[in-house]
C-alpha cells in the first residue's frame, strides 16, 4: 500500500529550523568561496545499504528552500526497497543550492529511510501472521510525525500521536490510582465516549481485572511467548491485544505466533541506524 505524502504545511517548519541551524549566521561560506553562482551540475542521491527509501519530500524541500531552481527527479520514491548502487533521485542545476543543502537533506532522509528499514525488518520477521508492527511514543523530539510516516511507510502502524488522542494507562497510572479496576473505572469517567481506553498490565491477574472492568485494548509488557498465549485466550477478542518489551527481529515471530493483534517496539523510532545515503557527482 502507498502512505501519501506528508503536506508540505507539517514538514516546512522541521526542515527550514534544520537549515536555519546550519546556516548559522553567515551562511555556507565554504561553497560560496568556493563555487561560482553561476556553476551548475548534475547529482545523485544514493543507496550504498540496503533498505526502504523514507523521506524523500524532505530532503527535496530542504534543496528546493535553499535553491528554488533545482530539479529533482525521483527515480525511487518513498516506499521502494533499494540496493547498494540504487538511484533514488536526480538533480540538476545550480551547484552551490546542492552543496548548500546536502547535509540536511541527508540527515532526513538517512535518518527516515533507517526508521522504515527498522520497521520492515519487524514487518518481514511476523510475515504469516496476523499481528502489525507498531510504533511509540518514543519519538525523538520535534520529529514525532515524520518518523510516525516513516513506520507506516516500513509498513507498520502508528500507535497514538501523543497524549491527547487515547488512554494508555501504565503501571505508575495503576500505581496511582490504587489499582487497575480503578484506573480503568476513573479514566472511563473522565474521558469522552470516543476516546479509547487501552492498560497496561504484566500479569495474568491483572489481565483478569481488567478484561473483569472492560476496555478497548490491552498492552501485555514484557510477557514470553506462553505466557501471551494464554493471554490472548484469556481476551478471546475482546479487546484488542498488543505486546511489548523488548521485541527484536529474532524474537518477533514466536511473539507473533503468540495470537497478538500488534506488536509494538520503541526502538523503531528511538534507535534505529540511520540508512547510508550519498550525494554522487554526476560527469
């Protein structure tokens, strides 16, 4: 399936602080010392790992911020899998606005096509089974949107955006609360009807009160793979099972084969390597 685009609305703001930061008070002063305003060149963003391209609208804006008259040409778009050599785009124009821009064009698309990468390793590892890979809220600051696309365009699914869309409550919620009857019962109260509740629960017993009380979803932390069998039975599809803690390529398909709708892992968003992506001269 093809994610749309971001608009270009949601991803200016990151990128034009990107640039402000570089460009720093006086500018590129390496390429304009350099490079004559009238040289011009032809350049490749790509591939020398495999991976998922992600990103590419950022790193085209952030050339065409600096230098409007540069064309770019998309020859692998977000999305598409690439090897070590793989064209992903073309420009040509004004030499300086490529040089200007490269690094922070590179810095989003590397760091986003790492992003999808990571989550198609997860997608790839519980292929036959019927749980999603999803994100968190483990997001690096200022780029929770942009890495979120990047998960769905690794073929994940987003998790909540942040703390206004959805209840999760946690074990320091459940802490609070006095226990997981009444966190559930106090957020049910003070939420709207639209809003869904999901808890966090790293037990059985737990599960038990819980599913006793009625909510939407469950996140079953940190559980083996038996033990999320017999949670999973214990829900019977009731509520929507989602599992965590510490999910890893390795261990992914036996926590599939477990039963749960999803399986959600941080490190997607918070660790994963960023993708090798070059700029190439073209003679």
């Amino acid at each position: 399936m093809t994610v749309p685009p971001l608009p270009a609305l949601m991803i200016e703001p990151l990128v034009r602080a990107a640039l402000l930061e570089d460009l720093g008070r006086a500018g590129d002063v390496t390429t304009d010392a350099i490079v004559p305003a009238s040289a011009r060149a032809e350049t490749a963003l790509v591939a020398r790992q495999p991976g998922i391209v992600a990103g590419l609208g950022l790193a085209a804006m952030a050339f065409r911020l600096i230098e409007p008259a540069l064309s770019i040409t998309v020859d692998r778009p977000d999305g598409t899998r690439v090897a070590p050599g793989d064209r992903i785009a073309t420009l040509s124009g004004p030499t300086r606005g490529m040089l200007t821009a490269e690094r922070v064009a590179l810095n989003f698309l590397g760091h986003l096509s790492g992003v999808a990468s990571a989550t198609g390793t997860l997608v790839e590892a519980v292929k036959g089974h019927k749980a999603r890979i999803c994100c968190t809220r483990k997001t690096m600051p200022g780029l929770r949107a942009v890495q979120k696309y990047a998960v769905r365009v690794g073929g994940g699914v987003n998790h909540r955006f942040g703390l206004d869309d959805a209840v999760l409550i946690k074990d320091n919620h459940v802490a609070a609360a006095g226990g997981v009857r009444e966190a559930i019962e106090a957020a049910r109260a003070g939420v709207g009807h639209l809003v869904k509740i999901e808890v966090e629960v790293d037990s059985l017993d737990q599960l038990e009160k819980a599913m006793a009380t009625g909510v939407d979803a469950v996140l079953l932390d940190n559980m083996g793979p038996n033990l999320l069998a017999e949670a999973v039975r214990m829900i019977d599809g009731r509520a929507v099972a989602e599992a965590s803690g510490r999910i890893t390529p390795a261990t992914a398909p036996a926590i599939a084969a477990a039963g749960v709708d999803l399986i959600s892992a941080g490190w997607l968003t918070h660790s994963a390597s960023v993708l090798d992506i070059g700029l190439d001269w073209r003679h």
